[in-house]
C-alpha cells in the first residue's frame, strides 16, 4: 500500500508518499517563516494554500516516477487540530486529490501522528509517548481502544511558552532552535530561578515565559535566561513522563513533536529513563517536528482496517483531542 500524506495544520505545508511494503518514507516540506514575531494566523492561511500545490505536486512527480502512474492508493490528511484555515486547504486539497485518484480518504489526528510515528520507528509496544510540540504538550498511554490523556499542559504548549520569551525579545518563529543555541553560550553552573509548575502529571508554562520576559526587561543576559529556560521546562517534562511511566508500569518512552529536536530534551529523558531501566526512543527530526511522513504513515495504518471516511464526513475539526480518536489500528492490542 502507498499513501500520499498532506499536512498542513499551522506552519508547515507538507506532502509525503509512504510505502509500507519498503517501509520508505519521501517527505517534501514547506514551512512558513514570518520576517518578525510569531505565527501570524493569515500570513499562515496565505503560505499554505500557495505552497499546498507545491508539495503535493512534488510527491506526486516522484511517486510516478517511482511507481508509475497508479502509485496512489490512499489519500491521508491532518484533519486537527490547528488553525482553521490552514485546516481547510489541506482538507479540499485531500478531497479533491482521493475524487480525482478515486481511492480511500483518511482523516488523521495530528497529535496521534506524533506519537504513532515514534512508536512505528522504534518498534515499541506499548509506549508512554510524551509530545512536546509547538501548540501542545502531553502524556498519552493507550487503554481499551483509545489514547488516553495522562497529564497535558494547563495553558500553553511547549512550543509556544518558548516563542513567547522569543518574540519578547525580538527573534522571529521558530523561537526553539535559537534558545538552543543562546543557551550553550551560558554558564552551566549558573542556574536563574523560574517558576516550576507541575501539580501531578499536569503542568504549566504560562508563569515561566512571563518570568524570561522580565528577566530579559531587568537586564539578565540572554544565554543565561534561555539556558534557564531550557532546565525549567524540560525538568518539568521529564519529571511527569517518570511518573506516567511510573503510573502506567510501562518501560518505553517515546518523544514526538518539534520541541523533540532539542538535544537538551532528549538528554534528560534519556538520562531518566536509563536510571528506571525504562527505554528511551526519539525520531529523526524530519518526523518530529511537522511533517507529512507521519500523516502518511498513520493513514497506512488507518486503511488497513478500512477506517476510511466518505467525503461528505471528511470536514476539519481545529479542536480534534487525541483521546477522541478511536484507535482501530490497535483493536485487540493488550492495554
Ligand atoms: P503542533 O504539532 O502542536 O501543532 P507546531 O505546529 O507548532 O505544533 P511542531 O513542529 O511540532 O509544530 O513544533 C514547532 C515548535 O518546535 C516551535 O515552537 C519551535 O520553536 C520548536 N522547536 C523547534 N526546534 C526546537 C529546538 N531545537 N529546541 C526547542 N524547541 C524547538
């Protein structure tokens, strides 16, 4: 089976073509950077129904190459959540690509993607699967048919707690990648104190990025503030997903979303793991952060039990939570 996967929920256009007999995954991306600040909503809108056409055009232009020309056989979309209009130009864009092939449409859960794709990669079982993306951040384990959610974020995604401390100080989105970098210019010995906020397997940002901003505004050097930054938010990530593993008794560990990318993050999960003799599992970057391959290869997973959708239920749902996905891919799996 070979499916054509399109993303497309905030910043990043994205079409791929998984074939899951080779297990090859061909990613083509096209990401939105705004000149200054963060995500603007329409300059968003605006990039992705440019650069939609653009990456389907792409994939398809390989995929018949490779395979000659009926190399598709279903068609796999984000269906949420994300910004509403980014959400409704992959969707017609998924419609009118499965009427045209006439093969199966599939609406993925984005969030689902993330963890799915780690667990596909690493081989995993029954994975905890923390993902640490741009507008979300959360624990999910599976129980009886669905992914449960075991601890999320009480206010901002990772991702976004991060970008406002960055646009506070100037630097346009993506934010993550320069706290990266600032931070290993600091003294690593030198820890500033910031609001630490976990209450069980919740946690909250919003607290800490007004912290960074007032730190920056009293004159407290870059390095050290993003340096900061960095322990704070990712303790507080590494202290919930040990004791969802904890909870669940699981010993698998997978890491989905952007802020994955970060090798700071890695390493304390990692290091966490290793001392519960849990094992870790991080994907490459190209699926961690936004990407097609993982809308794609979810689809796979979703067409082979027929969990198809006819175009006519096919609409976008900005607000699509993990646990309302009915997990059919994994029907009879232990919990
Ligand atoms: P979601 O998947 O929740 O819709 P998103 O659309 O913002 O989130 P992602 O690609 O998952 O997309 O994550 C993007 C986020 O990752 C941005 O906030 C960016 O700053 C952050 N990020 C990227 N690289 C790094 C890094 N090296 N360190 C920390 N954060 C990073």
């Amino acid at each position: 089976m070979r499916v054509l996967g399109i993303e497309g929920t905030a910043w990043c256009a994205s079409a791929a073509l998984y074939d899951a007999e080779s297990d090859e995954i061909h990613i083509e991306s096209d990401p939105y950077e705004p000149e200054s600040g963060g995500i603007h909503p329409r300059e968003a809108a605006e990039h992705m129904t440019e650069a939609i056409p653009t990456v389907i055009d792409r994939v398809l232009t390989h995929a018949e190459e490779r395979y000659g020309p009926d190399a598709i056989d279903v068609v796999a979309f984000s269906r949420g959540p994300g910004l509403g209009p980014c959400l409704r130009t992959v969707g017609t864009a998924a419609r009118a690509l499965a009427g045209t092939l006439a093969v199966p449409l599939v609406g993925v859960n984005h969030m689902v993607a993330h963890l799915e794709i780690g667990r596909h990669e690493s081989g995993f079982d029954n994975p905890v699967c923390l993902n640490a993306s741009g507008a979300n951040a959360h624990l999910l384990g599976y129980h009886d048919g669905r992914y449960r959610v075991l601890g999320e974020t009480m206010d901002a995604g990772v991702g976004n707690a991060i970008d406002k401390f960055t646009r506070h100080i100037g630097w346009n989105h993506p934010g993550g990648p320069k706290v990266e970098v600032a931070a290993a210019e600091a003294d690593p010995d030198e820890l500033l104190e910031l609001p630490y906020v976990v209450k069980g397997m919740d946690f909250s940002f919003s607290g800490i990025s007004s912290a960074a901003n007032d730190a920056y505004d009293d004159g407290v050097a870059v390095p050290g503030i993003c340096h900061a930054l960095q322990e704070h938010v990712f303790a507080m990530l590494t202290e919930v997903s040990e004791r969802a593993l904890s909870l669940t008794g699981a010993d698998e560990l997978v890491l989905g979303g952007g802020v994955g990318q970060n090798e700071r993050l890695r390493e304390m999960l990692e290091t966490m793991c290793r001392e519960r003799g849990a094992t870790f599992f991080a994907p490459e970057p190209r699926l961690l952060r936004d990407n097609a391959g993982m809308i794609a290869v979810l689809g796979a997973k979703m067409a082979e039990v027929d969990d198809t959708m006819p175009i006519a239920d096919s609409g976008v749902d900005p607000n699509f939570r993990p646990d309302d996905v009915p997990v059919t891919w994994r029907a009879g799996d232990p919990s």
